[in-house]
C-alpha cells in the first residue's frame, strides 16, 4: 500500500471480550483504519454475498479479514471456504484469528486459502502482544487490488 492508505478491518469474532481487545490493542499499535464486525459467520456471509445492491459481492479494496473459526451458525471454515471459492472475494486477504491451535485445522485452513494462521494465547498479557504484532504487521502489509467485473 501507498503511504496514506488504510487497510479495512473486517472482524469476524463471536466473543464480545475478544472483539473489543482485537479492537483496542490493534489501534493502540498504531492502526487507525475502519472495522466492521460480525458477530457469526452467517452475518459475514449475508454482508459479502446477499446484499442487493452487490450481486456479485461487494466490491471490496484494501479490505483484511480477522477470522475466528468457532462461531454460531456458520463457522470460520464454512466462512473461509466461500470467500475463498467465490472471484469476488478469492484473492481478500484472510487471517484466522483463534484458539485452535490442532495441526489437523491449522493444515486445513492453509489448504482452503488462509493467507495468516494465528492463535489467540489464552493468557491475556499474550494474547494483547499477539495482537500488537497483528497491528504493525497491518500497517506493512500490501493488499492485492480487487478483481474487476
């Protein structure tokens, strides 16, 4: 990215508690973008695929996704599987942000397309310091440029 631009939040995060700390210690590390939350993996999926005025999906540019897998409804993999199999949203960059640290899910998200794996430390002087390496690593970051219609 050019100096200047932001990268667009969208957290996709069930826990209320985890959301505001992912919130708050990715601004205190500098980042100032824009987040959107949803709280369960069928909201995501409403808001990239289902809204009328975008047929297609959202037209979506320096946009990253934080991603949690255990969620009501639909979970982060039914989530990652489609922004990943749909050309609107393929190349949107996905970073699963959880607790789950068994080899077997972590495999199986790099397989589905997740471009970062990171658990959450359950410990919370941690997992807050996971997060600041989150939010430096966000203000670094280039973004593809989304596909054209």
């Amino acid at each position: 990215m050019k100096n200047g631009e932001t990268v667009g939040i969208i957290l996709i995060e069930d826990d209320d508690g985890h959301a505001t700390l992912v919130e708050r210690n990715l601004r205190r590390a500098g980042v100032t973008n824009g987040f959107t939350r949803f709280s369960d993996g069928q909201e995501a999926l409403d808001w990239f695929f289902n809204d009328p005025a975008y047929p297609d999906g959202r037209p979506l540019a320096n946009v990253v996704v934080l991603l949690d897998l255990k969620m009501p409804r639909v979970d982060g993999i039914e989530v990652l599987r489609r922004l990943k199999a749909s050309p609107s949203t393929a190349a949107l960059p996905v970073i699963v942000l959880t607790t789950t640290d068994d080899p077997r899910e972590i495999e199986r998200c790099y397989e589905l397309g997740c471009n970062v794996y990171v658990t959450k430390p359950v410990e919370y002087d941690a997992f807050i310091e996971a997060v600041r390496r989150l939010g430096f690593f966000l203000q670094v970051v280039k973004l593809p440029q989304p596909m054209r219609p």
